[in-house]
C-alpha cells in the first residue's frame, strides 16, 4: 500500500498504467463510436472499472470502491435501465445531419486536446510528495475529518441536492392522471363507437422453432400484419419480418408431402397453395 | 514513471468524451460521454490530490460523484419523459429553441 | 417731428390694413390725409432749414438704440438735411398727389382701402429710408419699400402674371439688397460702425481697395433698387401693378433710392475712382439700354417703364461723375420725379377712358376725347425730351456737360452716349405721343383686348368691348395738372443760378466741371440731337398710318421687345438651372443623405438576419461553439502563461 | 434656501400633464382647458425668473443645488445664464399657443366611441414636453441635462407616431405607416446621438471629476483642470454629435422633414421651435463651456456644414411639394445659421445666435401654425392644391405672408436682428463665410415667396373657394405671434440686454476676442 502512495511510482504501477490506460482509452472510445447503446455502455462501464483501479494506485482507496459501487453499479445499471426502456437494438445511424458538425467537433476535440495536453506539459511539476502523510491516519478518516470538518457544509448542501434530484426524477418520469383510469367496459364502449378494429386485435403468428412475439401474423394472402405485434416493439422496429421465410417452409412441407404421396411436381402449384397453407396452419394449431 | 501520465491521460479521456457529446445524437450516449468527461476530471483530481499531498482533492472528486449521480439521475428521467413525448431519444429532435 | 413725419403714414398703414372692412367707405380719405399731412411736416421742417445757416443744417434726432451688442451698436436715429429733406418733399408731395390720384383710379376695386394701406407703408418706408442716420436703418426701409412694392404690384393677385411680376421684383431686389448688407459688414469690420457720419469722415483712414469693395456693393444694391443693367428685368413687368403705383414707386420715388444711396455715400465713391467709373458705365449702359427697349414696346406703360429706366441711367451717370455730378443727379431725379410721374397718371388716365387698354396701336388720335389728359401728358413729354425752357432741358442738359467735363476719352464716350440717349429718348417719347393722340382713332373697329400679349389683358374689374374715350373726373386729372405744372417750372426754378447746387453743396461736395467745349455748344448739340429724334418719329409714325397688329420688326426692334432677350437668359439660366439644381438636390436628399440613414438600418437588420442563422436549434452545434470557445479560452490562457 | 424657482417653473407642468392624463375621458374640453392654464401659469413663472434674473449679476442665478446620487457626484443643480432665461421665456411662451392651436387636433373623428382618452394624453405630453425642455435648459449639472435631453424624446415619439396629420393623401393606412416611420425614424436618430453622448458624459467625469457645469468652468480657469488634447477632442464630438442630431445639422438633418410632415402642425412647432433649441443652446453652454479648444479646433469643419446647412436646406426648400416639409428644410437652413453664429465665436456671432433661437422660435411657430390652419381647411399638404386663397381668405393669407417674411427674415420683423448678427459677427472673423452665407437670404425670399404665389395668389382654384376665415381661436393664436415678430423686430433691446453678458461669459471661456475693426471710426 505505502510504495503505492509514495510520491515514487513503482515500476509495477507503470506497467499496470500503460495496460490499463489504453484499455481505458479502447472503452472511451468505443462509448462514442460503437452504434448500439448498449455497447456504449457496456465500453464505459469497463473504463470507469480501468479508472477505479487507478484510483486506488493513487492512493484514493475509498474513491476507488466508491467509483466501482456507485459509477459501475449504480449508475451504469440505470444507463442500462434505460437504454433498455428506449430500445437495446435502437441503434442510432453514425450518419451525420447537420452538415460540418463531424468535423468540426472533431477539429475542436483535437485542438482541445493538443491544447490541454501542451498545457499540462509546460505546467509539468517534476517532484511531488505522495499521499503517505495525508493517508497515514488511513485514507477514509482523513477523508471522513475532511468531510465532517472542512467540508460539512458543502456536504450537508450535496444531501439537500440528492433529494431534491429524487424528486425532480419523480416528477418528471411520473406521469399526470387528469381523470380516473377507463374501465375495460368503457374501453369496449369507445372502440365500438370508434368503430374500428371491433373485434380483439389478431394474435401473432407463433412458430414452434423460436419466440414469436414479434412475428407478424399472416393474413390471408401471405402479407404480415403489423397490427399482431405489440406496440413496443413496433415502436423498437423489431419486428420480424418471416414471411418469405413462412413461404420457404411451405415449399418444403409441400415438398416433403409429394414425396410421400408420389405426386408428379409438375401441378401447377397455384390453386393448391392457398389451400395447403391453411392446412399447414391447422397442422401449427395442433401442435 | 511520473504520475504526471495520469494527467495526461484524463486529458484524452476528456477530450474523448467532449467530441462523443458533439457527435452522437443519442441522447443516453450523450449521457454516457459526459460521465466520461467526469471521470476524467476525478481522476486528474485524484492524481492532483496525490501530487500535493492533501485530501482535498479526493474530497473535490466525491463530491464530483454524488453531483454526478444526481445529474445523472435527473438528465435520465428527462430523457425518458422525452422519449414518452417524441418517440426518439435523438437530441437534434428537441430542437424547439428554434424559431 | 421728425419721427412724427414718418408715424404719421405708418400710423395710417397699421389703421387701414388692420382696421377691417368697417374703415373701406373712409379708408381712402384716411390714408390720402396722413399723407396730405407728413407732407405738411416736410415743408414746415424744409422752412425751419430754410432758416438756418448754411452749414448748421444737419438735424439729427436719436431715438433709441436699436440693436445694442458688445461692440456693435445700431440705433434708431433719423438725419435731416438738404438732401433728404429735398427727397421728403419730394416723396410726400408726388405721394399726395398720387393718393389723391388714385381715390379715382381705384373707385371700382373692393380692396381699395388695402391698397391705401400699402401705399402709406410704402411712403413711411421710403421715408425711413431717405431719413436714416445710419446704413442699416437706411436697409430697414430699403427693403420696407422693397416689400410695399411687392404687395402694389402684386396688388391684382387674382392675375397670375401680377403676382410672378411680384415676386420677380422682390427677387431681383434681394440680390441688391444682398449688396447692401455686404456693404454694411465691409463697414462694420473696417469703421466698426455704419453710421453716415463716422463712416464718410473715416474714409481717409484705410486703404482704397476695401473702399472700392464698399463702393462697388452699394453700387449692385443701387442696381438692384433703381433697375440698372444687369438688375433691371424687374422694372418692366412692374407695371403689372395699378398705374398710380407705376407712377409713385417705379417712376417717381423708390427706384430712385439707388441714385440717392449713391450720392448719400458721395465720399466712399470719391475715394474710389475705379468704383465710380464702374458707376458711370453702369448709368450709361442703362442709359441706351432703356431707351431702346421704350423705343420697341408697344404697351405704354412698359415704353415709360423704359424711360425710366434710361432716365435713371442718366442720374447714375451723372452719380458716378463725383462732385461734379451729384446735384445734377439729383436735381433731373427731381424733376423727372414730376415729369414721369405725370406721364405715367396721363398714361393711367388714358387706361381709364379706355377700358384698361395698354397698346398703344389701339389708341390713336384721343387729343380730342380727353384734352386735359393730352396737355398735362404733352407737358410732360416736352419736359422729358429736354425742350428748352421746360424742367427736362435744364437738369439733361447739366447732366450732358458734366458727362463731357469727365475730361479724356471717358469723358467724350460718356457725354456721347449721354447725348445719343437723348436723341433716342426723344424718338421713343415722340412715338408715345402720336400712337397715342394722334392719327387715326383705330381703337373704334378693334376688340378690346389682344390675345398675343397676355399680359395686358383688361382688369377683372372692367368690361371689355369697343372703348368709349372720356376725360378722367377731376379728382384725377388735379394732380396731373400740379405735376405738369412741376414739370414745367421746375427746371428753371432749380437750374437758373445754380439755386438747388448750392442748396445741396454742404451734402454733396459740389465742384464746377469743365468741359473741354463751350457750355452752349452742348446744348446747341443736345437740342438738335433732340429734334433729330423728334423728327425721325414723326417721319415713321406721324406721317404714315400705325399698323394696328404689331409688325414682325427688324432684329433690333424684335430684340428691344423682347428686353432684349435679358428675360429669356434669365430664365434659361437662373430659373431653368435653379429648377434642375433643386430637382436633382431634391433626389439626392432622399436617394443619398437618407440612403445612407436608412441602408444603414437595412444593414443591422440583415446582419441580425443572418445571424439568427446560426441559432438553428441544434443543442449539438451549440455545444460545439462551447466547445471552441473553450478551446480559445485555453489557448488564450496559454498564451498569457507563454508571454 | 429661498423659493425653488426654476424647478417650479418645471414641476408645475409636469403636474399638470399628470392632471390633464387624468381628467375624465368624457370631459375632453375640460382638459384642454386645463392643460392651456397650466401652460398660462408656466409663462407666468418664466416671466418671474426673467424679471428676478440680474443681467448684471452672477454668471448662473437662481442656482438650486441637492445631491442625488452621491456616489457618481450627480447633483440636482439648476440655474440660468442670460441665455437660459432666454430660452426658457421662448419656450413658456410658444406653449400656451400650442396647445391652443392644437385645440381640435386630438379630437375623436365622428367614428370614434365616446371612451377617447388620447385627447388628454396629447396634451399631457404637451406639458411633459416643455417640463422636460424648461429643465434642460435650467441644468448646470451634465449628467442631469443629459437624461431630460434623452428623456424628451419619449412623450415626443408619441406625439408624433400617435397624433399624426389627419390632412394625408394616402388615406389613414399610409399615413400611420409613414407616421410610424417618422417617429421610429426621430427616436433612433436621436437616441445614437444621445447614446454617443452618454459615453461622452461618463469620460467627461473621468476626465474632470465632476459632472457640475459651474465646477468645471471655474477648475478651468484657475487652470486646475487640464485635459489631454486628444480627450478633450474626443469628448466635445461626443457631445456635439448629439447636439448637431437635435439641431439639426446637414447630413444628419433627414428625421426633421419626415417628423415635421407628418405631426401636427403644433407638433411640428414644438419640435423645431422648441426641442431642437436645446440642441444648438446645448452647443453654446456645453461644447464651448466644457471644450474652449476643442471647439476651436473643430471650428472650421462645423463651419462648413453650417454653410451647407444654410444653402442646402434653402435649396431644397424650394424644391418641396409639400408645405410643412418646405417649413422644415426652411428650419434646417436657419439652423444653420445659429450654428454659424455659435461657431464664429465672435460676441455678434453669439449673441446673433442666441436671437436667432427665440426669433426663429417664433417665427416658425407662426408661419407653421397658420399654415397648420390652412392644412386642416382644404385637408391636403400639397402647395399645388392650393391657389387664390388670399381672395376668400385675406386675414388668413396676410398672417401667412407676414410669418412668411420673418422667415426671409424682413428688416422691421425680429429675424432680421439676429439673421443679421450672425452674418456680421461671422463675416467680421471670415468674411468668405459671411458672403456665402449671405447667399441664404436670397434663396429664403425665393421658396418664401414661391410659397406664397403658388398658395395664396393666382385664380381661386374650386377646392379652395369655400374655406373661411381664420377664426377667433386662431386669431388668438396668430395675432400675438405677430406683434411679438413686429415688437422684437423694432425694440430687441430687453434680449440683447438679457443675452450679452452671457455672451461675454462665454467669449471669456473660449477664450476669444472681437476681431478689431480696421480703423477706429471718429465717434
């Protein structure tokens, strides 16, 4: 622990910053460039991981733990929450709208960066004391006199801000009733006088090799009907499109069946195939 | 090796995060860059705080964190009223300061 | 009592223009009375000279102080002496007349109590003129009278031409009067003051070149005032105005205020011979000028207009001769004073039998029909061509010699032109006379007006129609008579024995000139130059019957109609120009002044508009101008760091 | 402390205008009214500051002094020099014949309801107005002059943009356009020149510490005030650019004929008789006080523009079409004059000028108020619809001849006195300037009298032939405007005696004498 906190860096923790550090920079990166969310998030949870190690090489023990309780846990399972809420396959297209933005902020970004970077390097402090004499009471009672001394205020003021953000989430997420919920005889009742969609929604077309909650059902002549997927995932765009394939499956089953009943192939398969699919479906329904 | 790294390394990640809140357009990835941009001011605080010897720079980086839950927090539930009302988490669809 | 002399008519012009119609029955006895009465002054103020030594006759009476400023003081303080009280007398007495006069002229015009009312303005400021003390009192009334004249001519306002008559004459007379008040700064910087007394005492103290500058400003006022070449275009659409007013202010009085402003600053002039002999081509120029153009014109207001001018060129003439000459300006501006101003009621009279008829082609023969009118009017004419014995030969003939005793080649130009000029004024008069009285009557088978010269169509308030010729009553015809008895007498009275130079000599410096021939052959030379002229009339319009239509003329007759074309330059270069230059300032104005105002809000408001551009609602782009700024920021710290 | 004079003279108009706002909306007459008594009241004050002013006295007198906002050293300080008492009299004086010719001018036309409050506001601003003006011309102290200067233009915006000239060609849509723009126009203008001015006050602070006029005259001439060449030059064209905007002064003169045509014809009187005044009085006491050198230095090139002023204004005077905006180009050729006057620093030159304000004063307001009576018969503007007016209407006609000749200002007629100080105070230093400016004099006759030709004389056109007389009301109006021409024409004496040793201050202040005349004349 000591040679960690002293104000000379092992050549352990070199190694461990080189690794790390560019796995930390692969994760930034990746939070701004790969497509889906969930990736996003995924990435940055790993480098805030990185950053908590690092941390505790400075010797902010309590931080570090507190960064991956926290940042890891708590917050980063709320980003997912969310982006589970909003949609884990709404992957937004990397395709830029507003035109010169890309580059500009990547103009901005570097220049920025060089700035900083050429800033800190001419603000280099050569020698620096390490922490061993602020930690040496053990680093969490100095922060907690720090905290509960120096800073009780400012600390006081934080909890103020914690609840006030609670509610502040409560009552943007919450959403306002104006009148008493419908019942499901007032519900029937208003369908009916809008006059659409009178009898219940179709249910989805249900296969046996895998979920089909979001298969279309087929109408009639072959085309699926979004109206048998559930609202979210129409929203989401996940719906899965298996009417090609729901063909495909015919063609084999009517394959296979001539075969068995030595049929010749050359009958023209129009008039049969619409019959035939009813019959496959009847067959689904048994299974 | 000089800690000093750990500075310029909380540069770049900044640096990072700054351009992926210029350039993504998903609101939460947005989100997600800022915390990054966060964790790199705690850690070059961190480092400060092991450069100087005192705790206040640990202190400074707590009190980063609680503030950043709570922005979290709050920015989330923004998102998802936003979300409920327009049917995109996309930024550039909440572009009603336009005339 | 000398300010009483001017209250009284200017008491009776704020009466009569304020007074309301309640005063139009006795309005015009009011104003004839006060005129009657400041006359009546002068001649009791003229006995109290009289009584006087001849130096000590100088009364001056202070009023007050006018216009009191650090180092600038104009009172009010009015000067008696030979020569105003000589002009006092003569304003009130012609003005008198003219008033009585016009109690008949204007018997048909409803605004006759108005017209009263100018013309005791007019006779007040002409007084304060000849009375002032001082330069700028003497502008007060010098554009006092310039106003009563706009408002006389323009009296007839329901007629157009009278009205731009108006105006012109105002116009022409402000650029006069611009040389006045020049001349008054000139004095002001060089005397520190402009009353007649330090100013004509100091002139022995500073340099001939401001003098000749002083000079040659009252010279252009003189112009503008008494109608001298280049100023005189004004003088013959003047008799726009009712006769009366020709006769008092265009023949007898006011134009005379440039001879009498020359003559007052007799010293300055003396000082600055160049000045002077400016002066004389001035009078001469005139001189021919006005005499041709009477030769030419057919309306016989504007023929005596004409006169009057040439006459006046000869009062400068002799003006500008210095010493020699001044009493004899004065003197012919005197008894023409009687003689025109009686041509002009006879020419009034001679309207009044005939319908306000002005052309003279449609006159003829009218001896019969009007004899008082005919011999007052053939007084007056004899008197102006200088027949001898009669008030014209005495003061021309003086004129005519001073002219010569100039002495040099001047001198010999002069006293030709001088002499010429009576030939020619002989000539044109001749011509007046027979058109008018002689000859066939051509007036019985002609229409009343003649359509090509539209401005000598009859007054609203007279019928048209075949004129039936009647002699004027008697409230007219006495003050023509009184003139001609002037006209007659005058001359000799002033002339024998030098009675009226040495009247005027302690004013205006008299000095015997000498001519370099006899005195009497001069006027043996005038008087035949003289009857030359008389008999080339008789020869074209005497013997051989007047064209009832003007004939075309040869260039010099069409030219002379035409005031030999110095109305057209005027209004080619002048009005044309002055119309364009507004126009075109008009459109730079707006174009350009307020272009520049307007673009420059124009300019804001785009500016805004393309800036409002940029706010395009994409809270990502304006994170990256955060961002930038910041970068800037940094960089800006750097920097400061770095230097 | 005795009793606050000056400011009383100011309140007691601003009360009034609170009053008037507050009369009933159905007692309109009662209002005006009012609003003419207050005006009557105010004179009477003027009068009491002119009669207890000592010409021979102190330089600034009836001095009132409170501090106001202590920490920038901004004090509530009046008194008035000659010139001030000059030109608060002018103003005093022409209001009540404002309002009065104003009488019908806020009136609710036929289809207006009977709840027609802007009667009342017209002349609450009326009154607002001349509080404001009355105290700019009373502050001795800068920064207070400056907020009543910039404060004036608000109740007249709305007197122009609100009340406009019911006589328009282009029916009531074009004319509130053109009103609009007129007023917006106004405002702006004078708003970046007091803008500019504002800056200028503050340096003036920073430059000499204080803002109180008489402190800073007297640190000058003990000479412990000295400014830097380039401050002090940079800080009067501050001041003047504000000054020249009100005046105004060729080229930035174009809001005065588009503000002139089209507020009434009372408006138009106030804004060039008496708001425009306190931009050249300002000029004389503020340019000159504060800036001796500077005015100097800048003298040649104002000028210049003066000259400008005079001839261009009067060319294009004769160019108009229209009567009211032919007024106003006529009002920016003598302003330029005063100018003049002001610039040439000689003490005809200023005293000229300080005449020329209160005479041209009046003789716009005459001139402008007739032809306002004119306007409001026939209900055009246009001089061509006019003609033979003289024949039906004579009083009318020769009460707008006699102010038509105190503009072409006529000897006799008080215009002449100051007209002809200024030349000669300017000719006596540079005698080309002197005869250019003479040239305005002619050009005044001509548009003077073309004015009056194509209006007044000729045949009596059909539109005109029924137009009466002028009334009483306007009589009363009219008539004591022209006796006041005719008085100060013959007898200026109480004035000069008034303004010369103000004059004499200010000579003393730049530092300037009397050109000596070549010769000392024999007295």
């Amino acid at each position: 622990m000591n040679t960690v906190a002293a104000y000379t860096t092992s050549t352990g923790e070199a190694v461990q910053f080189w690794i790390l550090g560019t796995v930390a920079v692969l994760g930034a990166l990746g939070t701004v460039f790969l497509k889906r969310a969930v990736h996003s998030a995924l990435s940055l949870a790993g480098t805030m991981i990185v950053l908590a190690v690092f941390y505790l090489a400075n010797g902010a023990y309590f931080l570090g733990i507190v960064q991956i309780v926290v940042y890891t846990g708590a917050i980063m399972m709320l980003f997912l929450f969310v982006v589970m809420l909003v949609g884990v396959t709404a992957a937004d297209s990397l395709k830029e709208t507003i035109r010169g933005q890309r580059w500009l902020a990547l103009l901005c970004g570097l220049g920025f960066g060089v700035l900083l970077i050429g800033g800190i390097g001419n603000a280099t402090l050569t020698e620096f004391e390490g922490l061993a004499a602020a930690n040496s009471g053990g680093n969490i009672q100095g922060l907690a006199a720090l905290l509960f001394g120096k800073y009780v205020f400012a600390f006081e003021i934080t909890g103020a801000l914690l609840i006030t953000a609670a509610v502040g989430a409560m009552v943007l997420t919450h959403r306002e009733r104006t009148e008493r919920a419908k019942t499901q005889k007032e519900l029937a009742e208003e369908r009916i006088r809008k006059g659409e969609y009178i009898p219940p929604l179709p249910a989805p077309g249900v296969y046996a090799r895998h979920n089909a909650v979001d298969v279309a059902g087929l109408l009639p002549d072959g085309t699926p009907s979004e109206l048998t997927v559930s609202a979210t995932l129409r929203e989401r765009g996940q719906i899965r499109d298996v009417s090609s394939q729901a063909i495909a499956d015919l063609r084999a089953l009517e394959q296979r069946a001539n075969e068995r009943l030595e049929r010749d192939p050359l009958e023209p398969p129009r008039p049969r195939r619409g019959g035939s699919t009813e019959l496959t479906r009847a067959e689904e329904a048994q299974q | 090796m000089n800690p000093v790294n750990y500075l310029y390394l909380a540069a770049l990640l900044f640096t990072i995060g700054a351009t992926g809140v210029l350039v993504r357009r998903n609101a939460i990835v947005v989100f997600m860059c800022i915390e990054l941009m966060l964790n790199a001011c705690n850690l070059s605080l961190i480092a400060f705080s092991r450069m100087h010897g005192n705790l206040d720079g640990q202190i400074i980086a707590f009190f980063t964190m609680v503030v950043a839950a709570a922005e979290v927090v709050v920015g989330l539930a923004i998102i998802v009223s936003l979300f409920r009302t327009r049917h995109s988490a996309s930024v550039d669809d909440a572009r009603l300061m336009k005339l | 009592m000398i300010a009483l002399l001017i209250a009284a008519p200017l008491l009776g012009a704020a009466v009569l223009l304020c007074g309301g119609r309640r005063l139009d029955r006795a309005g015009h006895w009011i104003g004839t009375a006060l005129a009657a009465l400041s006359f009546v002054l002068g001649a009791v103020l003229f006995a109290g000279l009289l009584g006087r030594g001849a130096e000590d006759r100088t009364l001056v009476q202070h009023l007050y102080s006018w216009i009191p400023v650090e180092g600038f003081q104009a009172d009010v303080a009015f000067r008696l002496d030979q020569l105003s009280i000589t002009f006092v007398l003569l304003i009130t007495g012609v003005g008198s007349l003219i008033h009585v006069y016009s109690i008949g002229y204007m018997e048909h015009d409803e605004r006759r109590r108005r017209f009263f009312g100018y013309l005791n303005l007019f006779l007040a400021a002409m007084l304060i003129l000849v009375l002032a003390d001082n330069y700028l009192l003497l502008y007060l009334g010098w554009e006092g009278v310039g106003l009563a004249s706009y408002l006389l001519i323009g009296f007839w306002q329901h007629k157009p031409s009278a009205a731009t008559a108006a105006k012109k004459a105002f116009l022409v007379n402000r650029v006069g009067d611009m040389g006045l008040s020049i001349a008054i700064m000139l004095m002001f910087t060089t005397f520190g003051t402009f009353a007649f007394t330090p100013v004509l005492d100091g002139v022995g103290k500073t340099g001939e070149g401001t003098l000749t500058a002083i000079a040659l400003m009252l010279l252009l006022a003189a112009c503008g005032k008494s109608a001298q070449v280049p100023l005189q275009s004004w003088l013959g659409d003047a008799m726009e105005g009712p006769t009366p007013v020709s006769a008092l202010i265009h023949a007898a009085t006011m134009v005379t205020a440039g001879v009498y402003l020359i003559v007052r600053s007799g010293a300055i002039f003396n000082a600055a011979p160049d000045a002077q002999l400016v002066v004389t081509i001035v009078g001469a120029v005139t001189l021919l000028f006005g005499a041709i153009v009477g030769c030419a014109k057919d309306d016989i207001k504007k023929a005596l207009a004409g006169s009057t001018m040439s006459q006046i060129g000869y009062m400068v003439l002799a003006a500008g001769l210095g010493p020699i000459g001044y009493a004899f300006a004065i003197m012919h501006l005197v008894t023409h004073g009687f003689f025109k101003a009686g041509l002009f009621l006879g020419a009034g009279s001679v309207m009044h039998g005939m319908n306000d008829e002005v052309d003279m082609r449609k006159y003829g023969g009218l001896r019969t029909y009007m004899p008082v009118t005919f011999v007052t009017f053939g007084l007056g004419y004899l008197a102006i061509i200088g027949f001898p014995g009669l008030s014209g030969f005495f003061s021309k003939d003086l004129i005519i010699e001073a002219a010569f005793a100039k002495g040099g080649t001047q001198g010999w130009i002069l006293g030709g032109v001088a002499l010429l000029g009576a030939g020619i004024t002989a000539f044109y008069m001749t011509r007046v006379m027979l058109m008018t009285f002689f000859g066939e009557e051509r007036w019985r088978n002609l229409p009343a007006a003649s359509p090509d010269q539209p401005d000598v169509e009859p007054a609203a308030d007279h019928g048209g129609g075949v004129p039936h010729p009647h002699e004027s009553p008697k409230v007219m015809t006495v003050p023509m008579i009184v003139l001609a008895f002037g006209s007659v007498f005058a001359g000799a009275f002033f002339g024998i024995g030098e009675r009226f130079v040495h009247w005027l000599e302690p004013v205006t410096s008299f000095a015997h000139g000498h001519p370099p021939v006899a005195a009497w052959v001069v006027t043996v030379a005038t008087v035949t130059v003289m009857v030359l002229g008389v008999g080339l009339a008789w020869a074209q319009y005497g013997r051989r019957p007047v064209p009832a239509v003007a004939p075309r003329g040869s260039l010099l007759t069409r030219a002379a109609r035409r005031d030999l074309y110095q109305d057209d330059f005027n209004h080619v270069v002048l009005v044309r120009g002055g119309e364009h230059l507004t126009r075109s300032l008009v459109y730079v104005d707006h174009t350009l002044v307020d272009g520049v105002v307007n673009g420059t809000a124009a300019g804001v408001g785009g500016l805004s508009a393309r800036m409002r551009r940029l706010q395009n609602g994409f809270a990502r782009s304006y994170a990256v101008s955060m961002f930038g700024g910041t970068a800037l920021l940094v960089a800006a710290t750097l920097l400061m760091r770095a230097v | 402390m005795s009793f606050p004079l000056l400011t009383a003279t100011a309140v007691l108009p601003a009360l009034g205008a609170v009053a008037t706002a507050a009369v009933p909306a159905a007692r309109r007459e009662a209002a005006k009214w009012l609003a003419l008594l207050v005006s009557l009241g105010t004179l009477v004050l003027a009068v009491l500051v002119a009669v207890r002013f000592d010409p021979g006295g102190a330089r600034f007198q009836l001095t009132e002094s409170y501090d106001w906002i202590p920490a920038f050293g901004v004090r509530y300080e009046l008194g008035v020099d000659g010139i001030g008492v000059a030109l608060v009299l002018l103003t005093a004086v022409l209001i009540p014949f404002i309002v009065l010719a104003g009488w019908h001018d806020a009136d609710p036309l036929e289809t207006q309801s009977k709840r027609w409050r802007p009667t009342q506001g017209f002349f609450a601003l009326i009154l607002m107005v001349e509080a404001m003006v009355i105290l700019s011309f009373e502050a001795t102290d800068v920064f207070l002059f400056y907020i009543f200067f910039e404060a004036m233009l608000i109740p007249m915006y709305f007197l122009i943009g609100g009340f406009g000239d019911r006589a328009h060609q282009g029916g009531e849509e074009a004319a509130a356009t053109q009103r609009s723009y007129a007023a917006v126009k106004f405002l702006l203008y004078n708003l970046a020149g007091g803008l500019i001015m504002l800056a200028a006050v503050i340096g003036l602070y920073v430059a000499a510490g204080s803002f109180s006029l008489p402190d800073i005259l007297a640190a000058r001439a003990d000479g412990e005030l000295t400014m830097g060449t380039n401050t002090e030059r940079l800080l009067f064209l501050g001041f003047f650019l504000a000054f020249a905007v009100k005046a105004p002064l060729w080229p930035l003169h174009t809001w005065l004929p588009n503000a002139m045509g089209e507020a009434t014809a009372p408006v138009a009187v106030l804004i060039t008789a008496v708001v425009d005044k306190v931009g050249t009085f300002a000029m004389l006491r503020f340019c000159l006080g504060l800036f001796p050198e500077a005015s100097k230095w800048a003298t040649p090139v104002v000028l210049v523009l003066a000259l400008i002023s005079i001839v261009y204004g009067a060319l294009l005077a004769v160019g108009q079409r229209d009567i009211k905006r032919l007024v106003a180009y006529a009002s920016i050729s003598h302003f330029g004059f005063i100018i003049l006057g002001v610039f040439v620093m000689t003490s005809q030159g200023q005293s000229g000028a300080t005449l020329y304000m209160v005479n041209h004063g009046i003789s716009t307001a005459a001139l402008m108020l007739v032809a306002g009576f004119l306007i409001s018969r026939r209900g055009s503007r246009l001089i061509a619809d006019y003609g033979g007016v003289q024949k039906v209407a004579p009083v009318l006609a020769g009460t707008f001849l006699i102010g038509g000749l105190a503009t072409l200002s006529l000897p006799g007629l008080a215009p002449f006195v100051s007209e002809f100080l200024v030349l000669v105070g300017a000719f006596a230093r540079y005698p080309v300037v002197g005869i250019i400016a003479t040239f305005g004099i002619v050009l005044a006759a001509l548009y003077t009298l073309v004015l009056y030709q194509r209006t007044m004389t000729g045949p009596v056109r059909p539109e005109v032939a029924k137009l009466p007389d002028l009334r009483v009301r306007e009589l009363a109006v009219a008539a004591p405007l022209i006796a006041l021409l005719i008085f100060l024409g013959v007898y200026p004496q109480p004035l000069t005696d008034l303004v010369n040793p103000a004059v004499r201050h200010t000579m003393s202040d730049v530092q300037q004498h009397d050109p000596e005349p070549e010769v000392e004349a024999a007295k």
